[in-house]
C-alpha cells in the first residue's frame, strides 16, 4: 500500500510544480533550485551573488530550514526580497510550501529566483519545486565520492558548485575525481571550483547565470 501512496504524493507535487513554473516562467523569473548538505555554503554563494549581480538582476531568495531564519537575514542583509520556510522537521521543500511563499514576495521585481532547499542531499531532489534547473553544491570538505553515493542530485542537475577550494591543501578531496564521477552521471553538467569565502573564481558561476537568464528570457519570447 507505501507505493501508490508515495506515487500520489509525487504526482500531486508534480501538478503544483508544473502550475508554479508556469506562473513563474509567464513573468520570465528564471527559478534555480540550489541542493546540497547542510554547511556546503549555499547561503553563502547566495550572498555573494546578490551582492555582485544586484546592478544587473532582481533577484529574490526562499529560504528553507528546519528551524530558525538564520539565513533569510544573510540574505535580506544584501537588498534582495528573501521569505523563509521553516519545514519543522521536515527533510525537504516542495511545491506547495514554495507556492506559499511566493505569496510573500514581489514577483513582478524579480528576474531570478533562487530556491535554497533544506540541507539534505536525498529527499530535495525528488520534489520539483516549479524551477527551471537543480543546481547542486559540493564542498571539499565532505569527500569527493558524493557524486557516487547520491547519483540522483548530479545526474539531474544542470550546474554543480565545488565550494571551499581554499580549503584544498587541508583535506583529502580529489578533484579530478569527483568531476569525472559527476560528469560520468551527467555529461552536460556545468562544473564550477570556487571559494565562496574568498570570492575566488565566481565570474564562471555569474556567466552561468547570465547565459541561463538570458536563454529564460528568449523562450518566454518564443511562447508569446
């Protein structure tokens, strides 16, 4: 009796998600859904790029924790429109609690919405949000066999964010390897090595953006 109730569940996130994406794509708001363990350094690149990209996008943040606004401070510190979502022990978002926060928000002011899921690289992924693209996150600190061991993430996001490579010469991550073990799952998949702290080499993941705002902005025009 589990399966077709967790097929339910799926298929009606699945109908709220494809509702959210049209909303959200008939403003022209590119949506990116960012998915990593906690402590990767989501919030952190979300800082960074609201504060870098501010002159050149309206950007908007949902922020999702189990516990506490902690991270919707960082990010409404940087200008941006930011709500949070606090699950209450909950491993993930989904579409209906996304939907709600938009309630929340000021959507005919964004051109990007980033998503910050709860810290969980399992659960979140199986739940489309209503967004465009997963974007995955991967610190050096927490092994380079991530990509093995949690396929799903990698094989359908369309961006993986290496974050901490300040940290490389203090622990035992092999590069060549978890790029070869994430493209391996995902040929297309864009791979960016950055130090968020430090603000190292961001102008590949800010291209990215740019490429992928002005690719929303085209198709929406196709549609009309």
């Amino acid at each position: 009796m589990e399966i077709p109730v967790v097929r339910n569940v799926l298929e009606a996130n699945e109908k709220m998600a494809e509702h959210i994406r049209r909303m959200l794509s008939a403003k022209g708001i590119l949506t990116l859904n960012l998915i990593s363990s906690p402590g990767a350094g989501k919030t952190t690149l979300l800082e960074k790029t609201l504060r870098d990209l501010s002159k050149e996008f309206r950007m908007a943040v949902i922020e999702g924790d189990l516990q506490t606004d902690n991270d919707a401070r960082r990010v409404a510190a940087t200008g941006a429109q930011a709500v949070q979502i606090n699950t209450d022990g909950g491993c993930h978002l989904d579409s209906n609690l996304v939907l709600s926060a938009l309630d929340s928000l000021n959507l005919d002011a964004v051109d990007i919405l980033f998503i910050e899921n709860v810290g969980n690289l399992v659960c979140p992924v199986e739940f489309d949000c209503g967004e465009d693209a997963k974007v995955a996150l991967l610190s050096v600190t927490e092994g380079d066999d991530k990509p093995e061991k949690y396929p799903l993430l990698f094989n359908l996001a369309k961006a993986l964010v290496l974050n901490k490579t300040d940290l490389l010469p203090y622990v035992n991550f092999d590069m060549a390897r978890a790029r070869r073990s994430a493209t391996k799952l995902n040929a297309g998949l864009e791979i960016f090595e950055v130090s968020c702290r430090k603000g190292d080499s961001l102008q590949g993941w800010y291209n990215w953006l740019r490429h992928m705002r002005t690719a929303k902005k085209k198709a929406v025009q196709n549609q009309n």
